[in-house]
C-alpha cells in the first residue's frame, strides 16, 4: 500500500518539530540537524520538513511506494495520460537511496513518486542544489 508524502521547507526546524509532534500526537521516526521525518500510519502519510528548501513553505507532494511494481504502475498511469517526468535511480536525497519519477502537476507543484531503497548518510549527494527537487523547465 503506497503512503501519500508531502515535503514543506521551515525555517526553524526545532519550533517545527515541535509543532507538528503535537499536531501527529508523536516524535518524528528520523530527526537529523537539518531534516525531520514522519512515517505515520494514521494517516498514513511520509511528512517531512527540511531547512533545505529552495523556498519556504510546501516543497513538493508525492506518492512513496511499497516496491518497485508499485512504482512501475504509477509511472505507467502518468506515461499513459501524456505526463512527462524526470526520472532518478539510486537518488541520494533526504538521508535515503530512492527510485524516483518527477512530475509537475498543472498548477507547477513537484510531485515525487518513490520507492526508498536504503537509508543514506547525507541529506543529499547533489551538491548543486538546495534540495532534491528537479528543476523542470515547462509545466507536464
């Protein structure tokens, strides 16, 4: 079963631990310097908030899925509606090892599909950009 992900950039991450602890009634599963996730069940969602953000705010959106069919059948929905992505095998990003497919909705937000393989040392091994969204150059 996928779990429904969101990625919003803060400027304090400790008020914003604090914060959204108390909104989802526990601690975040992964706490780093700059980055702090959840991996809730009710609702079942993968939230997430960095200090890495290129903008300050919601991020991007996604859709995190179980294993690599799952994964395959979201990108064959998108190729088969004519939405064109940018693919990333074996992404280092947000302290994991990931199978990724960006897209852009209609109103430009970034949607991650992924699949996460292993966890990673560092936030990101692009050293390029703040975050680990993709730059799109048109909308899907």
């Amino acid at each position: 079963m996928s779990r429904f992900h969101m990625h919003v950039g803060v400027e304090n991450l400790q008020q914003s631990v604090k914060f959204y602890s108390a909104l989802f009634g526990q601690g975040p599963t992964v706490v780093k310097d700059d980055y702090a996730k959840w991996e809730l069940d009710d609702p079942r969602i993968n939230f997430a908030i960095s200090t890495r953000s290129q903008i300050i705010g919601l991020d991007h959106v996604g859709i995190q899925a179980e294993d690599e069919t799952e994964l395959a059948d979201i990108r064959q929905r998108l190729d088969s509606a004519g939405i064109q992505g940018v693919a990333q095998e074996q992404a280092t990003c947000c302290y994991a090892k990931s199978d990724k497919y960006w897209v852009q909705d209609p109103q430009n937000i970034a949607w991650e599909t992924f699949q996460t393989l292993d966890t990673a040392p560092v936030f990101s091994t692009n050293t390029n950009a703040a975050s680990c969204t993709p730059s799109f150059s048109s909308c899907c």
